[in-house]
C-alpha cells in the first residue's frame, strides 16, 4: 500500500509541469489563448444542446406524424397547406433552425481551435527553441563536454518544442469534454443514474493501461538517449562533405552504415515490443468499453419497448451515451496524454533549471592597471561521468590534473609561448584564461583582479583568440572576418585592415565578388578555401579586435607555408608593442621570438624562461629544439 501511494504521489507530481506550460502557452500569446479558451468552452457546450434538440426533433416528429394521420388530405399542395397549418409543425421548423445553427457554430468552433493551435504551433516551437538557446549562453564549457550534460541538452530540444502546445491543447480538451459531459449527464440521469457509472466503467480500464505504457515509452525515451546521438553523429559522418573524402578514401561507409543500422534494429526491438504490448492492451480496453456501451443500448431499447421511454428519448440516450463515452474516453486519454507531455516536460525544465557553472561577474577594470596576467598555482581536474545503461550516476574529477600548481606573470608588451607535447595542458590554459573553464584551485589575475569577479563581456572584449579548432563559418568573406568583433560586423573598411594583416587580402581579392564571397559548400555558389586559406581567415578574425590587450594564438599557422608564417609575426611583432601575445605552436622557428616561453609536461610547467635560457639549461626544450633543427639540416 505505502509502494502504491508512493507511487502515485510521483504520478502526480509530474502534473506540477502544468501551469508552466500554461503559463508559457500564454506567454507565448495572449490573445490566442483567450480566444482557444472561449472556442473550448463554446465547443463543449453545443454537443448537449444538439443531442436534446434532436430528442425534441423526434418527438415532435412522431406527434406531428400522428396529428397530420388524423386529417383528411386532397392534392399534394393542400397537404403541404395542411402540414404548415399545423401547431407542431411550427415548432418542428424552430428545431431544425435552432440544431442547423448549433452544429454550424460547433463547426466554427472546432475550426477556430485548429486555426490557432496551428498558429501557436510556429510560435511556441520557437520560444522553447530560444529558451533552451538562451539557457544554453549561461552554460560553461565543462557542461557542454559532459555527455550526461549534452544528453539533457538532446532530450530538451527533441520534443520539448511541441509539448507544451500538446499539453496545453489537451488540457482545454479536458476542459471542453467535462463542459460536454456535465451537459450530457444532466440528460442521462433522467434515465438513471447507474447509466453514468457504467460511463466511466467502460473508459477507466483503457485510461489506466494508457497511462502505464506512457511511462513506459517515456523511460525508453530517456535512458537510450546516449544510442540516438550516436546515430545522429553515425549520419554527419557519412552525410556532411567535410567528412566525406576521408570516408570514401578509407572506405568507411559500409562500417559506419552498419553501426547505424545495428542502433537503429536495436531500438526497433524496442519501439516493436512495447507497441504491441500496448495496442494489444488497447485492443482489449476497446472491445471491453463496446460491450459495456452494447449492454447500455439493450437498456434502453427494452426500456422504449416497455413504453417507459419514448422514441425520441431513446434517440437522444443512445446519442448522449455514445458521445459521452467517447467524451470520457477523450478525457482519459487526455489525461494520461498530459502526463506523457508532462515527462517530457521534465526534461525541459530539468535543462532550464540547470545551474550554470559560469560566475556573472561585474569588473569592468583591475584593481592593478597594466599589471598583465598571472597564474597564481592554478590547478585544474575535468569532470569525468560515471554512470551505467540507464543513465544513473554521476559526475567526479579524473584522477589526474590537468594542470597543477600553475604559476607566471605576463607583463603588457611581452610575449609568451607554451610548447609541449599534445595533451600536455597547452589549450586547456587558453580556456582557463579566456574563462571557458573555472580553476579547480588556484587562481588567474587580469591586472591584479581574479578573472571571475570581471564582467564576461568586457573580459572577452580585451582579447583576440584563434583556437586550433576555429569554426569555418559558412558566411561570407566579409561576415567570417566580421563576427570577431560583432558589434562592426558590417564594417567593410575593419575587414580590409584586419584581412591585411592576418596576410589574407591577396587571396580575397581573387575570389568571385571579393569580400562578398560565400563560403562553405552548404550554400548556392559557395566556394571552399584551403586549409592554409581558412586559416588566414581565423586570423584576420582575431585582428578585428585591434583593441584588444591580449593576442591568443593556439596553432595559428600550422597550415601555413614558412613564408606566409614569418610575414605574420613579424606583423605580430609591430602591432603587440603594448600587448600581450600568447602563442601555442610546434614549430621553434616561431617559438623562439617570444620573450618567454614555458615548457609543459602532463600538466605541470618542467621549464620557463627565453630562447637563450632554455637552450643554454639543455633541458627538455633544448632536446626538442635540436630535434626540429636537424630536420632542416
């Protein structure tokens, strides 16, 4: 007993999504809302007041066909004469008017609601939509690379765009059907009372059953989450150009196509299983409310031919009694439909409700002016998820750091350069300067103020950053170097001067329509630029920001030739007097130029200081120098 309460109570609990999309229906649109609640109402009302007008048609039918029997008739138009000299045929006519006009206005009506939760589809999709967007702005990067995190993320935005208008149209639904059958049981407890209880008798069962495999759909929903991203990531590989040449050139698609379909049999297993345990189910609940309702018209038809019911009462409790029972059935369903929208509600909410990680700082300048960037023994753990099948579990920090015990100050005009092995820690310092990632311990100063007390948008605004996995946006020439500062994005005369630096003007100038060009292969005339192209690209981007103090430069020329790399830092090195560079790369004929440089080794920082020192200590970098060197001897 203490199981089923509980139970219940988490049954009804998930109704609490209700009013919250109530509330964002209305958001969304006042006025519609206004005007679906009216439709409703009306809707629900007229099916009572048909079903009694034809009660009423029948009878009078039958007591005019009486009285008319009891005249004499000559000619057709006499008779016709005769009929509308009648008493009741007056009446007769009003009752047609009257049930023409309700079914009418009941057609309107039902109209009316397929008109505006039409109109509300478009628009409610797109509030959720831009909910889960601005929801997704808050959020730090360490949630993004969290695969339970991004699971959330996939089953927010996969139905929760058309839940809350589902949940919202069924509860006005309900609301029309309980209009409907107030109406209806005031004319069927004139018959008997019992007549009502078997209503609902016949509809309980298929209510009950509905709402148990809801639950059941929704948990396959949630816990295979991880399978259908999969799939998805299975069709960018073999569906997106910029996958396809290696695909085809290792002959990856049969692998990656039967991976796919391996998922894909795997779920439908799934999907077949619980569809036919619960249309089986339904089928029975079907056949169960028909017997019932079989059961009621005997009652009726014996009661009629026992003389306790005329005609046209029989009539009106057969009409009353199949659309209450359909009215029942559609509340029930209704209901157990809200709390199927009401799960997939949850996972809406529990994404917005989710706390960022992302402190909203307010500094707009350091309490030391001019005094740089320092890492005071930052440490650094990634998150690592622990979890099993059902997506139980939680999240912990790896064992290792990504960084330990961090420590160095840059000065304005001087320039840094980290060089280690892939995986050593090199990006993931950038992304604890630029503020992606918070210190595990420790803490990063920006002119003698922590990087969490400052306000993001002025923090951002004081750098330029190319990482090595910048973003090829398919946009014009123009907007690709315009969006590193988007407040100029339109400005021609910024994406000249930016692009002339980054060295990537002379190639510009030889595209189709200049600046003007669209790039990328998604879009009508796109053109598709070359690595060492694209990179320049990045690079005129982060020279948009000629404001900026600090240059953040990860890999910035690996697909570069040497000429085209000593042109840039040697633009560098005449734009950055006042400024800070700090520049990622393997290649020490680049390296070398720094003021400083740092060699890191699994996280920790093995060596620090100029070109000169470093070689003289004949350490580590002075082993990796001479390696590269005989490669060009």
């Amino acid at each position: 007993m203490k199981g089923l309460l509980q139970k219940l109570r988490q049954i009804l609990s998930v109704f609490g999504y209700g009013w919250q999309a109530i509330g964002l229906v209305w958001q969304t649109s006042a006025p519609y809302t206004i005007w679906l609640a009216l439709l409703t109402l009306v809707a629900g009302v007229l099916p009572a007041g048909i079903a009694y007008l034809g009660k009423l048609i029948v009878d009078g039918v039958l007591a005019a066909s009486k009285a008319f029997g009891e005249i004499s008739h000559s000619d057709a138009t006499s008779i016709f004469q005769q009929f509308l000299s009648l008493e009741l045929s007056s009446q007769l006519i009003l009752f047609f008017i009257a049930e023409a006009l309700l079914v009418i206005l009941l057609m309107l009506s039902q109209r009316g609601i397929s008109i505006i939760q039409s109109l509300f589809r478009g628009l409610l999709g797109h509030k959720v939509n831009m909910m889960i967007l601005e929801k997704a702005q808050t959020l730090s990067l360490s949630q993004f690379e969290d695969s339970e995190f991004y699971d959330k993320l996939v089953r927010a935005r996969r139905e929760a765009s058309t839940r809350p208008l589902g949940l919202v149209t069924k509860t006005f639904g309900l609301l029309q059907n309980a209009i409907g059958l107030a109406g209806f049981a005031v004319l069927l407890v004139q018959f008997s009372p019992w007549i009502i209880i078997l209503l609902i008798i016949a509809a309980l069962p298929g209510f009950i059953a509905e709402t148990f495999f809801s639950n059941k759909a929704f948990g396959l929903f949630r816990w295979r989450s991880p399978e259908a991203r999969q799939q998805n990531y299975l069709e960018t590989l073999v569906a997106r150009e910029d996958n396809v040449k290696e695909v085809k050139l290792f002959g990856l698609e049969k692998l990656f196509t039967s991976r796919y379909t391996a998922i894909f049999n795997k779920l439908y297993r799934e999907d077949r299983k619980l569809t036919i345990r619960r249309d089986s189910w339904g089928l029975m609940m079907d056949v169960f409310a028909s017997i019932v309702f079989y059961g009621a018209f005997a009652w009726v038809v014996v009661s009629t031919v026992i003389g306790q019911t005329s005609i046209g009462e029989m009539t009106m409790y057969l009409i009353v009694f199949k659309q209450g029972q359909a009215a029942i059935k559609a509340s029930l369903s209704a209901i157990s439909g809200m709390y199927e929208d009401n799960l997939y509600l949850s996972n809406l909410y529990e994404f917005i409700d989710q706390p960022g990680l992302e402190r909203a700082g307010s500094v707009l300048v350091g309490a030391v002016p001019n005094d740089g960037i320092r890492f005071e023994n930052v440490t650094f753990y990634y998150d690592i998820y622990q979890g099993n099948e059902n997506g139980e579990g939680g999240t912990q920090a790896s064992s290792l750091p990504a960084l330990s015990n961090v420590s160095f100050h840059i000065e304005p005009g001087a320039s840094l350069a980290i060089v280690g092995e892939n995986g050593s820690g090199k990006t993931t310092l950038i992304k604890l300067l630029t503020r992606l990632y918070t210190p595990t311990s420790g803490r990063i100063l920006l002119d003698g103020t922590d990087l969490q007390e400052w306000d993001s948008s002025a923090l951002h605004q004081q750098m330029g950053v190319i990482f090595q996995d910048f973003i090829r946006y398919q946009l014009t020439v123009g907007e690709n170097i315009g969006v590193g500062r988007v407040d100029q994005i339109g400005d021609e005369l910024l994406w000249q001067e930016a692009a002339e630096k980054g060295r990537a003007e002379k190639f510009i100038e030889s595209l189709p329509t200049g600046y003007q060009t669209q790039l990328g292969r998604w879009f009508k005339s796109g053109i598709e630029l070359s690595g060492g192209q694209w990179q320049k690209m990045a690079l005129a981007r982060a020279f948009m920001r000629k404001n900026a103090r600090i240059l953040i430069l990860d890999e910035p020329t690996a697909a570069m030739d040497a000429q085209a790399e000593a042109e840039i830092f040697n633009e560098f090195n005449a734009n950055m007097v006042d400024k800070i560079t700090i520049l990622i790369s393997h290649r020490f004929s680049t390296v070398r130029t720094a003021n400083t440089i740092i060699v890191i080794d699994k996280g920790c920082v093995l060596e620090m200081g100029s070109h000169q020192e470093l070689v003289s200590q004949q350490g580590v970098y002075a082993r990796l120098f001479e390696l590269q060197a005989k490669g060009y001897q």
